[in-house]
C-alpha cells in the first residue's frame, strides 16, 4: 500500500466537530506498523522520514473546509468556512506521534447565497456572536485496518465532543522556497443535533427539509514552518 492509498489526519480541522463515528481502537492482524509506514513512503518519495518531520501551517489559499447537507430530500447544498488556521506536527518515524489541531471563523460561512448565509450566523445555526469560532485538537492518532484515523475533541457551538476521523495523507512535495508541502484529505458525517442546531422541520411526506446528518469535506495543503 503506497501513502496515497493511507488514511491519517490530522484538521483541525476540522472540521467540525468532527466527527462522531467512534471507532473500536484495538489492533487486529491487518495493522502495519507507524514505522513500517513511514519507511515505506519514504522509499515510495525519496524522503526520509526526518525529511517530512515538523511542524506544518494550514494554506488556507490552497485548502477547504467544507459541507454538504441535504435539502428537502431532493439535492445536497454546499458550503464552506473561509476563514481558518491548523497547524500538524507531524512524526515522519511515528505517525502516532504526530498532533493537529484547528479553528475556523463561523461567520465566515459561505454558501453562495448572501440571505441563506445571514440564516446561518443566527441562533438557528451557529449563532456566531456567541459561537464565533468551531475548534479541533486532537488527542490520538493510530491505524485500524487501512485507515489511518485521528481522534480530538470538537467544539462548536458551545458543545464539546470527541470524535474519530479516518483521513488521507495524499503525499509531499519540497516547498519552492525549501521545506515541505502536504497534502491531506477526509471526509466524515456528523449529526448537526449534536452540537444544538435543531433548525427546521419534516414535511407532510415524513421527508426533513433539512437532514440531520452533515457530511464534511477537507482538502488541506499545509507548509512546513520555517525554524524560528
């Protein structure tokens, strides 16, 4: 299995509260190794492993932190949270090792649709003149079968929870101006009920104008920070 086909995280992100799909964390015999891992991508990319070892800032002109809810059981909307910081450390020896944490800006949600994201900031959504920023901070990061996973707790709207995300490390790239870039990406559901936003209701055919269930995109390119 090359990297590209590995699942790890990091967001923050993310996103969002991230993500309520608990994993059973135990070891079972498809588990491979962090080291084994790293040592692979490293043969895979020509890097070593201290190579893509450090601390790595979210681009946020390069990365996205979206959404997408279903809307009258018909079409799914989307969105995104413009406005963001992350930063990964990450342990190209050991995987496990390595940390992530991130906020994003709730009004700077963005819909395409300027009355629909004014909705949003009110206290039917994310309420933001209370809840002005959503976090994540991880807690562990470890392998299960294929994936990579990372567990945190998410905040938003005042409600805290932990969660379990599986995410992809795409690959590493030396940066034009020396260090490394990386390219994460996952995508996750979570129950908007969970964090307090109980907006809308069912229609007479039993079907929610809105669902419950929020499916979460992540598309994160992120620099190594340069020694201070």
């Amino acid at each position: 299995m090359t990297i590209k086909q590995t699942t790890f995280l990091i967001i923050g992100i993310l996103t969002f509260s991230a993500m309520i799909a608990l994993f059973n964390l135990g070891a079972d015999s498809n588990t491979v190794s962090a080291e084994a891992f790293a040592e692979a991508f490293a043969v895979d990319t020509k890097l070593e492993p201290e190579e893509i070892t450090g601390a790595y800032g979210f681009d946020k002109a390069h990365s996205a932190i979206g959404f997408r809810v279903r809307h009258m059981g018909l079409v799914d909307v989307s969105g995104y949270f413009r406005d963001f910081t992350g930063t990964l450390n990450y342990d190209g020896k050991d995987v496990t090792k390595s940390t992530v944490e991130f906020s994003a800006k709730t009004t700077s949600v963005d819909t395409g649709v300027a009355p629909r994201d004014k909705h949003l900031r009110t206290a039917d959504f994310f309420e933001v003149e209370k809840y002005p920023e959503m976090t994540f901070k991880s807690i562990k990061v470890e392998k299960k079968g294929k994936n990579w996973l990372v567990t945190g707790d998410f905040t938003m709207k005042g409600v805290t929870k932990q969660m379990t995300i599986p995410f992809q490390v795409v690959g590493f790239l030396p940066g034009e101006k020396g260090g490394m870039k990386m390219g994460i990406a996952a995508e996750t559901t979570i129950n908007r009920r969970d964090f307090g936003v109980n907006y809308g209701t069912n229609m007479p055919n039993g079907v929610a104008t809105l669902s419950d269930n929020i499916t979460v995109q992540l598309q994160i390119e992120a620099n190594m920070k340069k020694a201070s």
